[in-house]
C-alpha cells in the first residue's frame, strides 16, 4: 500500500473485517480519502461496524479530524492511518484510534469526554494490539453501560435538544428551555441541549455540516433515539435530518401535537387532536416505506386504478380530516346551544385564560371546590371545564377553565381547537393567570396576549393575575408588580391558587369589574331571583 500510494501520489486505503479479509479497497487523492456509502445501514448501538480502516497518508499527518469523525459516525472498529516516505516509499509509524464505551459518572461529563481513544503510534512491524480482543472487551463494556442507563429509563424516549438561530443566543436559549419543560411533560429523557448561532438557517438541514457531524457523535455517545429540533421544520428538512443521522427527527409542533395526544380525555378533545395530528402530518408524507401513512393502504384492495400508493394515502388522509371536521363541527353546535342556555340565565361568564402550567385548573378547583385534573405539567387541561361560583356580595357565575396557551402554537392546534376556545369569544371577562414564579413570566404574558389578539378576544375585559407569589421573595414580587405597571394598564393581583385566604381580594376585584362592565346582569339576575 505505502509504495503504491508513493508511485500513484494518491492516497490509498482497505476496509479489513475481523476475518483479515479486504472487504473494501479505496483510492482517493494525495490530500484525501473517501470511504464507501454503507447506504447507513444501521449499526447496534452497543456493537461496532465490524471493519477497521487503514489508509496512507502522504503529507506526513496523523489521524485528522476527517478520520475520526469517520470513526465514530460509521462505527468503525479501528482507523489506522500509514504514514508514506515519500522517497522511498516505505511505510513510517502507523497512529490508530479505537471508539471507547464512556465512563463518565454524569451527563454533562459524558458530553464533553473524547468518544475515541488514541493507541501508541508504532512501526507496522511492531504492532502487538490483540486487536480482536481489544474490540470485543469494548463491546461487552458498551452494551453493559447501555443496559444499565436503559435500566433507569426503561421505555422512555431519550433524545438531545436542538436549536439553531439568526439572532440573540440568549433568546434561544429561553425558547430551549421552554422546549425541555416540553419534552419533560412528554415523558422524555433530556440527555443534552445544543444552540448554534448562524448568519443563515441551512435551508436542508438547518445546521451546518460540521456541527450536523458533531451532533451525531454526540448521539450515539449518549444513545439517543430521537432529535428535537425548537423550531417548526419542513417535510424536505425532516427527511434531509433523517437521511443524515437516522434518529427520529420530531420538531416542537410534532412535540406539542403529541403531548395533546397524550392528555386528551373527552371525545372531543380526542378528535380535535387526531385532526390537528392529520393536518400537520398530510404535507409530510412521502413515497417510499417510510411514508407515514402507509398503513392505510395496504395490499390488494388498497388501490386504485392509475393512482400511486402516495396519491391514495394523501386522499384518504383528506377525507378524514373532511370526516373529523364535521364530528367537531357537530360537537361545537352542542356546545353552542350549551352556551345559549347558560345565557338565558343570565349568568356572567369568566373564562381562566393563560400560558400554559400558569395553575388555572388549580385556581379553579380552589375557587369552586372542585377536583378537575391538575398536575404540573404543561397542557394537563385540554378538555374545557365549567362551574358556578357564587362570588362575594351574592353574585353568581359561570367560570370556565380552558386550554392554556404557548407561543408558537401550532396553527393546527389552534384551528382543531376552534370549538373549544369558543368558549373564550362569549365570555363577559377574562382572567388571565400567570405563574409569576416563572423566570419567562414577561414574554409568557406577551405570548397570551398576542394569541388573544390574533383570536380578536382582546375587547373583552380582562383581569391580570399574578399566581404562586408564594413562591416569589417580597422584593420580587413587588419588582414584578412595578415591570407590569409600567408595560401595561389593566388591573391586576397577586394570589397564590393553592391558598384560598389569598383569593379574597382578586373575588372582590371580580365582582367590582363585573358590577362595572355588566350591570345589566346584575339587574336581570335580581329580577329572576325577585320572581
């Protein structure tokens, strides 16, 4: 090899399996070598790929980065590289570079730690490694670290957090970590969170090459299943990640989708997710076995006459979203005429409006003495819930619990649940819960306000609430009520929804606005109750 590659001035390299038989022979260039594509034939995450690399170098190098981003991206067992003579073409020192399983005690050091290991440079006649035990006792090793951290989270996605932006880090990194309480209320292991600023989104796989080699390493260190990207990805940008790492690719609409197809408990709200879930996924599929709903149509019967198996997927999937949207069109109707009789009683309504994990339901089962489902998760609530309460001074109401809200909703949710916020659009006020513990709290209050603005509820009068000033010490609570008089000029209070004593004077604040807005109710609920 070291004097063909000095009589050619090209690289050369072999691909040897554990036999010693030469699987593969590659010829590249003096600076170069490029090895063959496996096609990404998936390798098992605790074996390697079962061939070892040895290729010349003529520029008196050492392995390079190129190299070992080759090792740990196809599995290699070894990379050896040969230093030439380029006199007389006789081979010099042979420096070798072998994967290795990781020791690290946490995540964080597991992320930074090298995923290879350098063997000792030595003349090609002076190499003494038992090189199949070496790899054998790696492989033991991998799949025991594998069964044991799998031991700990056993039957729990684990995926590597990814955001990559034009603008502000900072900002970034806020949106990640609203994307890890995300991926934390799905039911999924964080292992790692990456942000790479760029002057531009790489219109195929929205990270740079290097950085794309980088996170895959980082991958299959970690033993990730999945990629969650923070951001909204195309069909084309979906399929590019997938070829490229073969980890399931899911972006924050898929996430939020999900966590509602986990949490949906009534009929309706079973339905509303189903149809956001077809309309996100219609645009997605694609011809091939990957596609996503080839499960629809399978085997004889499943096609019609000059019509291809993708075109027969996607006009099923639209008859079902035409089929889904006229149940949840049938179901607000209900709702509609449900509405019409709360009306015709006379009876204030106030909805609980806010971001998401805010502690609406909480405030409600507080206010109403109720055991509507709260938890602290994102999107607990996705079924709307109604009760009377009776407020200071006599005054009866309906209060409404809805679904919360969060920034860069997907817009399919927000069509799918149409029937549902409804519920916000005939309401007489609106109050607007938020976690005032919450580090985010100022750009969650904008988030809400925006989607009530593009919902145009925003004319209905609404009350803000600061809740779990509990949590909060007397200086912050009161830098915060000071940021929130300066950025906005609605009435607010502070409560904390676990203390009910905390309650009285944001029940009194209620009855004043609705006293003030809404005379006429007054007048009309003292008549029936007169009669």
């Amino acid at each position: 090899m070291s004097e063909l590659s000095n009589e050619t001035g090209r690289q050369i390299g072999v691909l040897i399996d554990r036999k010693g038989k030469v699987e593969y022979v590659m010829v590249g260039s003096a600076k170069g070598i490029e090895l063959p594509d496996f096609g990404r034939a998936r390798v098992s995450e605790d074996r390697f790929r079962g061939l070892r690399c040895v290729h010349t170098n003529l520029q008196g190098e050492k392995l390079t980065q190129d190299d070992l981003t080759d090792l740990a991206l196809l599995r290699l067992d070894l990379m050896s590289t040969i230093q030439v003579d380029r006199k007389t073409g006789l081979p010099g020192l042979v420096y070798s570079a072998h994967l290795v399983p990781s020791t690290a005690a946490t995540l964080e050091q597991e992320a930074q730690s090298l995923p290879y290991e350098y063997l000792e440079p030595a003349q090609p006649s002076q190499l003494d490694t038992n090189f199949i035990e070496l790899v054998e006792s790696l492989e033991n090793e991998m799949a025991r670290i594998r069964l044991t951290s799998r031991n700990k989270t056993p039957g729990r996605d684990r995926a590597i957090l990814v955001a990559v932006t034009t603008g502000d880090v900072d900002d970034a990194a806020e949106s990640l970590a609203e994307l890890k309480e995300l991926s934390e209320s799905a039911d999924v292991v964080i292992l790692d969170t990456i942000i790479q600023r760029r002057p531009q989104i790489d219109p195929r796989t929205l990270l740079g090459k290097g950085k794309l080699e980088d996170l895959l390493i980082r991958s299959m260190r970690l033993g990730a299943d999945m990629l969650i990207f923070d951001a909204e990805l195309s069909p084309a940008q979906v399929r590019s990640l997938n070829e490229a790492t073969e980890l399931k690719i899911i972006d924050r609409p898929q996430l939020i989708l999900d966590i509602f197809a986990q949490r949906a408990q009534s009929r309706e709200g079973k339905l509303q997710v189903e149809l956001a879930q077809l309309k996100y996924l219609l645009p997605r599929l694609i011809m091939g076995q990957n596609s996503a709903f080839s499960r629809l149509a399978g085997g004889i019967g499943g096609r019609g006459p000059g019509e291809t198996k993708l075109e027969t997927d996607r006009r099923r999937v639209r008859d079902k979203i035409a089929q889904l949207e006229r149940q949840v069109d049938g179901l607000g109707r209900q709702r509609q005429e449900r509405r019409k009789n709360r009306v015709q009683k006379h009876l204030p309504i106030i909805s609980l409006v806010g971001y998401t994990n805010a502690g609406k339901s909480t405030l409600l089962n507080s206010l109403t003495q109720s055991e509507v489902y709260a938890e602290k998760k994102m999107f607990a609530t996705l079924d709307p819930t109604s009760r009377r309460l009776r407020l200071p001074y006599d005054q009866e109401v309906i209060i409404n619990d809805t679904v919360g809200f969060i920034r860069d909703l997907p817009e399919a949710l927000v069509s799918a649940f149409r029937a549902t916020l409804e519920e916000i659009a005939d309401s007489d006020l609106l109050i607007h819960v938020v976690d005032a513990s919450n580090p985010r709290v100022l750009q969650q209050i904008a988030s809400v306000e925006k989607i009530i603005a593009d919902l145009e509820y925003d004319k209905i009068p609404q009350l803000l609430v600061l809740n779990k000033t509990d949590l909060l010490s007397r200086a912050e609570r009161e830098t915060l009520e000071r940021q929130l008089s300066l950025d906005s000029d609605r009435v607010g209070v502070s409560i904390s929804a676990i203390r009910r004593d905390s309650l009285t004077p944001m029940l009194e604040r209620i009855g004043t606005m609705i006293s003030v807005e809404m005379p006429e109710y007054l007048a009309m609920s003292a008549n029936v109750e007169a009669q």
